[in-house]
C-alpha cells in the first residue's frame, strides 16, 4: 500500500506524509456500497460519506445502523432515542463478542 501510495504522491507533487495521512482517513471512513442481483447483495465499490462519517461508535447499545440504498448511505434508527441523546453506530457487525470487536478496531 506504502508503494502505491507514495507513487500517487509523487505524482501528483504531495508529500508522502500527507498522502499516507489523506489514506488513513479514506481507509476509516469509506463504507461498501451494494445492490441486490438475482436476490444476492454483490459490492461493487466503496464511497466516503462526510455526515455518516461524523456520528461516533458504540459497541454496546447504538441507536443507528447504515444502509447502502439508490447508491447512497441511509442511516436508520434502531431503537428509540431520547431528546438531545448522542446517535451512535457500531462499526463492526454486532454478531462479533466485544474482545473480537475491539481487537479488530485495534488494527
């Protein structure tokens, strides 16, 4: 990855430094985008999200989950949420235990 960044960079004259940075950011925040095809979910990309990228996480209990719809990111509420309560996703599958969860957001 380090290769093609620094290509890319040099490329286009920007420090390495801030393109391995600009990577960070892209590979965190982008989301898998997908659609149905003979009733299977096939991805065929990724897209960044400015305002789905802002809500914060929560392993335990979170009030939200995201959707690829139309080739757009949806976000839902998955329960009730009081006034003034934080919306919170996960960024995991919550079918994971929390060591295995927390071990994978470590990486």
């Amino acid at each position: 990855v380090i290769g093609k960044v620094r290509d890319c960079a040099s490329d286009a004259g920007v420090e390495l430094e801030d393109a391995l940075q600009f990577d960070k950011v892209v590979q965190r925040n982008q989301h898998k985008l997908g659609a149905y095809w003979h009733g299977k979910q096939k991805a065929f990309g990724a897209g960044l999200f400015p305002l789905s990228s802002g809500f914060n996480h929560s392993c335990c209990y979170p009030s939200a989950c995201w959707s690829p719809v139309n080739g757009g990111l949806v976000t839902f509420l998955t329960r009730d949420v009081e006034a003034g309560e934080e919306v919170t996703v996960t960024y995991l599958k919550l079918d994971r235990f929390g060591r295995e969860r927390r071990s994978h957001l470590e990486q």
